[in-house]
C-alpha cells in the first residue's frame, strides 16, 4: 500500500507517506525478481502455484499514480488499483 511516488522525490506535505520514484521503482525490481511472489489484481483468486500473492494498491488518488507509477507498473505488467477519495475529484485538491 503506498500513497505517493514522486518524481523528485520530494514527500508530501506531511513527510510521511510519499517516497521517491527511485525507492519505488527498487521496490518493484525487486518483487519481479521473486520466483516466490505473484503480483496480481486484486480481484484476482489465490494462484494456484503455490506462489505468495501481493496486490499493489494506491490511497488518496494523487495525481502522480497516473504520470509516474503507471509507467513503471506497466513496465512490469504489474497490476495496481488506486483509491480516489470522492472529495479530490469534485474539488481537484488531489496533488
């Protein structure tokens, strides 16, 4: 679960839940090398190799998951769900 990726790697106003794309990008790297995990949908079923299951999942609906985190899930063909609060789309407060 992330909130954030930035693309200067500058956190939110809070400090707390945004982390750099680089730290980002790292984390995905390393579960596309995991022989042991499966990244899915989160609708998907348990697999049935056997395999850990993991869904990545984006709270708050900032803009960035479009310009920066698709691009790099794609890159992957990972799967990833975002959260939009309703109140970000009807005033655009979403950074």
């Amino acid at each position: 679960m992330y909130h954030s990726v930035r693309e200067s790697g500058r956190n939110d106003c809070a400090d707390n839940y945004g982390i750099s794309r680089e730290r980002f990008e790292r984390h995905i790297a390393s579960l596309s090398q995991r022989a042991d995990v499966s990244v899915v949908a989160m609708a998907q079923s348990y697999p049935q190799d056997g395999r850990s299951r993991i869904a990545i999942t984006f709270d708050d609906g900032y803009r960035d998951a479009l310009l920066v985190v698709a691009p790099i899930l794609s890159k992957y063909r990972f799967p990833f769900s975002v959260f939009v609060p309703t109140g970000f789309v009807k005033d655009g407060s979403n950074g």
